[in-house]
C-alpha cells in the first residue's frame, strides 16, 4: 500500500502501523515515547505541531482486543502525552480519533486545535479539512521545523531527557 508522508515522499508498506511500530519505517521526529505495548509519533501524513499517532506495537483492529495490561498502558499513556501536549506546546483541546475499519492497525489521533483551525469549524466534520489543509498549505521548510522541533520537546519532556 502507497502512503503519502507529510514531506511529500510515498511509502510502500502493508501496514503503516507495523512498520513504524516495528523500526521498518521511521517517522520525521522519530519515536515521541515508547513502551512495552505502543509506540507514540508525530503524524507522519499531516504536517500539524503536536498531531500525535499512539499506535498498539500489536497488530489489532478494536479496543476490545486489548489485553487488561494493555488497557491500563493505553490509557496512562494517552494522558501523559495529552498532559505533555498542553505544558510543552500549550494545546488546550485535542479531538481524539480511532476508527476500527482502517487499513491500519489500532490507533488513536490525537489532533491538536490551533486558532487557524477554526475557519474550518469546530466539530468533528471540521477535521478532515484541517488535515487536508495542512497537507496542501503546511509543507513549508519553516513549519516542517515547527513540527519537528515540537517533536523534539515532546519527546524530552515525556522521557527526562
């Protein structure tokens, strides 16, 4: 399957969830926080700041499927990031987004709302414009640095480093 990253460039894999979760495919700002059961990254498709993919290392489709360990993992860690997003890049509402008939495996969008976005709305069907938007009007070399230094500071504020 044919995915179109964020710079711009296709990748060709059967499973964009196994291959970043796996090492196979590196996302730009690489692994955002990892544990035992998921893997966190900066949205590989939509160039937005602090759009963060929290993604099951196993190969799932349902939240149903999720072992108890899991679960609790989930959860705590979808906090911690969400607790990141708003100290570090001062985000104050993500809209949270995970569906059970993608072509990927389980996981959950975490989409940042900026003051632009809202010309777009400020529903769910406000969503996919955004995203487009940012594919089409984002790809800058200055936002592409935005995105990747907010990265970055995710990235030490939820590992001490």
């Amino acid at each position: 399957m044919g995915i179109l990253m964020s710079n711009g460039k296709n990748i060709e894999v059967d499973c964009l969830s196994c291959a970043v979760t796996s090492g196979l495919a590196e996302p730009e700002g690489g692994t955002i926080i990892e544990t035992e059961y998921f893997h966190a990254h900066q949205d590989v498709a939509y160039p937005i700041k602090g759009l963060i993919i929290l993604a099951s290392k196993r190969h799932i489709k349902c939240l149903d499927e999720l072992t108890e360990e899991e679960k609790i993992d989930y959860i705590n860690l979808l906090t911690k990031i969400r607790k990141a997003q708003r100290t570090v890049l001062n985000i104050e509402y993500v809209y949270y987004f995970y569906n059970e008939d993608t072509t990927h495996h389980f996981h959950t969008w975490m989409v940042p709302r900026y003051e632009w976005m809202y010309e777009f709305g400020r529903s769910v069907e406000s969503v996919r414009p955004i995203l487009l938007h940012s594919r089409n009007h984002l790809n800058s070399e200055g936002n592409s640095k935005e995105v990747l230094l907010a990265a970055a500071e995710l990235t030490k504020e939820l590992n001490g480093k």
